[in-house]
C-alpha cells in the first residue's frame, strides 16, 4: 500500500509520500515514490507514484530515458501540464501492456505537478487508464493510495490562500493519520515543496522513523486532538424518544 | 453507502447508524439501518446492517418471523452471542442465495450488540459469508460500510474504560467526518445505547438532518480540530538535505 498526497495552493506545490512497498506483510520494503526531474531554471517536475511497483518503476525508468533520448515528446519537450500528463499516462499504459498485464494488479496512479515557464504552477493525478484530472480551486489537493484515513484534516485545513509551510505540516498530519490507521503505509516520509515561479524544488525533507519531528508532531496531534474531543460539550439526551423504542 | 459503527465498552454498548441508501447518485433514499430486538427483560439485541438493501431487509424479516413463529433456532432460544451471530449469518446467507444472488452486488453484513442474562453483554460483525468476529479489549469497536473516514477518532478516544456517553458522542464525531467526505453517507443518524445489565435499549435518539445538536456538534468540532492544528509546532526546515535534491 501506499499514500501520497500533493497540495496545490497559490504560493506553490507541497508533495508528500511514505516509502513503504508491500507484496503480503512478509515481503515489505523500503522505496521512495517520489521523483525529482530537475530540468533547469525552465521547467521543473515531481512525480509520486502508487500501485504496482514494477509498472511504476518502468514508468520512471522509461520517462528518464526519453530525456536522456530526447525523444519527440518526453518532459524537456511538453509545452503544458496537461501535456505531461498525457505522457505520463500514455508511458504507464504502455508499460503496463508490455508484458500482457492487464487488470488492477499491474495498475499504477501518479501525482504529477511542477510548472512550465509562462504557465502557471499545477497537479495532475493520472490514472492507470492514463486519462487525468487536475486540481482545482475547489479541490486543492489529490491523493493517491490509501486515501481515506487521511482526507478529513485536508478538507478541513487546505483551501487556495493556504501558506506552503502549512500545506506541508497539514500533508504531515494526513500521513501521520493514515500511518496509524494502515500498517502498510510508513517511513521514511518524503516532503518536497516548489515555489511558485522559482524553478527550484526545495526545501526536500526525509523524515526516518526515529525522526525527532516527525515523532513530535505524532504526539502533539494526537494529545491536541483528544483535548479538541474532551472540549466537545456533552451529549443531551432527550427521552422524549423513548416510544419509538417500543416500536 | 451506509456507515455503522458500534462500541462495546465496560458499561454497555453504543451503536450508531446513518439512514441514507443509493443506487446511483439519483436513487437515494432514507432508510433506518438499526433494528431492535427488544425480547424482554432476559435478551436484548441490536442489529446494524450495511451493503445490499433487498438483502438486509429480507434478513430482519426472516428473524422477526422467526421469532414470532418460535422455530427451533431465532433470537429467543440462541444461548450466547456467538450462537446469534451464526444464526444472523446464516439467515444472510439464505436470502442471499434464495435468488441466485451470488457476488458482491447482493452481500450485507450486520452488527449485531446486546446480551442474554447470564452472559456478559457483546458485540460481533458478520461478514457476507455468514463468519463473524467479535469485538475485543484491543478492538472495542467494529465499523461496517464507509469505516475509514471515521476510523481515526475512534482510534485515538475509546478504549475499554470510556464512558458510554463519550462513546456516544465519538460515534457521533466519526459519523460527522464520514459524512463529510462521503455524500452517500447522511442523515438521519440513529443512536442506541444498551448500559450492560440494563436490559433496556435506551436512551434512544434520532438526529434528522437540520437537529440543533448535530449542527452544533458539526460545528463545534471543526472549530476544535482546526484549533487544534494551528496550535501544532510549524515545520522546522532544515537545509541540510538540500544535497539530495540534487542526486
């Protein structure tokens, strides 16, 4: 399993990813779903990937290698997001089919986002259909993975005025959510912000698992939360209902 | 969708219910998913049910006929809790099957709370296969349908000691982040409470859609969590890592 969640709000981008890959709780590993295209002061890209491992892995390889080739259409060449993310869609697609694996097993999802100079910073999630939606006003963020847990706190805290720093903290506290709710989501955890128009993907966090911060910032939220609960007035019960209990 | 939950702790039990059924965005209508099985001063029970309408329905249907035309296995002559988990499933089960209704398009499962004189009281979710689990020390609660959104404040509130009255207002802090992030979720919201030992199923109450408590309690725990955030440390950024980037 996986969770990553991006945040789109004026001042940039924040992506945020676990590292935790499993094929049965036996065979966990450790790999990063989060990748960097530093294209120069032009054009910059992140990508965080979840779903089959191979299918993402290949994705990456090939997207890097397209550079490296510079083929027709690969990152250096797009003109727009929504370009990017149709190359990426189609590159999924065409890994995914290479070796006859069709079904929900071989599938793999994307978050997408960067900016291209002259156009506006944006996100994209890519399904393993390869088609796309974006982020919007309305809809700052988007998740990919186990994305339940944590979408509540998002809700929420995230609208467009929101300040990076705290798109990054509240994108911490989803993951810390989703964490403890789903054993096959966990660390390291991966943050990585991009400011509009700086062309610079920075400041990169990896936060271990004996991360000082990180460990904080799991018992700060969970002791906050319970103080939030405990000043919640009591119920009041009316028994004015008791007939329809003899329903 | 539908979402239940149901907590078992010490002092009794707490269920809660949401009432909204769909198939498809414009075939939503308001159905109770709590049923009483109010059997006197020996046996109490309370059901919750989730996943296919038809199924469900049919399914309290055959153990209230059953009770009325006192076969040799129903509620009444069930010994143990277990015993009326096995029975709610297999009952499940045959209605399920009574149409050639194979698949997950046709399944339910059940909550199912309560107590027989001479027994602690309990609570166990049946699957559509007719298995069920119990709720334990660890586990004191079990959640049937859109169980994730909720999933988080449960966690972090009950244990085996809580009150029932807490209990009660975290099952309605749960339903309130699940309506919240799934339209197919709604009110009205049932709550039951059975006090162990009482062999009375109250208080009882029903929270339609624009009750001042529900409104309040919608607001107030926004209120509380956003407060809760904003009081969180801000991230502290290290630079130290900015050589990755550049890997």
């Amino acid at each position: 399993m996986t969770y990553c969640v991006a945040i789109s709000v004026n001042s940039g981008i924040v992506f945020c990813s676990d590292s935790r890959t499993n094929a049965g709780v036996d065979m966990a590993s450790v790999y990063s779903k989060m990748f960097r295209f530093d294209l120069g002061t032009e054009r910059q890209f992140v990508v965080l990937s979840a779903g089959n491992l191979a299918t993402s892995q290949a994705t990456m390889h090939q997207m890097k290698k397209d550079i490296r080739l510079n083929t027709p259409v690969n990152l250096n060449t797009v003109t727009t997001l929504n370009e990017a993310a149709d190359y990426l869609g189609e590159v999924s697609r065409a890994q995914m089919e290479r070796h006859d694996n069709s079904g929900p097993a071989f599938e793999a999802s994307f978050l997408l986002g960067g900016q291209i100079k002259g156009r506006d910073h944006g996100l994209a999630l890519i399904y393993p259909a390869g088609n796309h939606i974006r982020s919007s006003v309305g809809t700052p963020y988007l998740q990919i993975g186990e994305s339940k847990y944590g979408k509540p706190i998002l809700d929420r805290i995230i609208n467009q005025d929101t300040t990076l720093e705290t798109a990054a903290l509240c994108a911490l506290v989803s993951m810390d959510s989703t964490m403890r709710s789903n054993l096959a989501v966990g660390p390291p955890i991966e943050v990585i912000l991009y400011t509009a128009n700086s062309f610079a993907l920075q400041p990169y966090h990896r936060f271990e698992e004996d991360n000082d911060f990180l460990r904080d910032l799991k018992k700060a939220w969970d002791n906050r939360l319970k103080e939030a609960f405990n000043q919640l007035s009591p119920m009041t019960w009316t028994y004015k209902d008791k007939k329809v209990i003899n329903q």
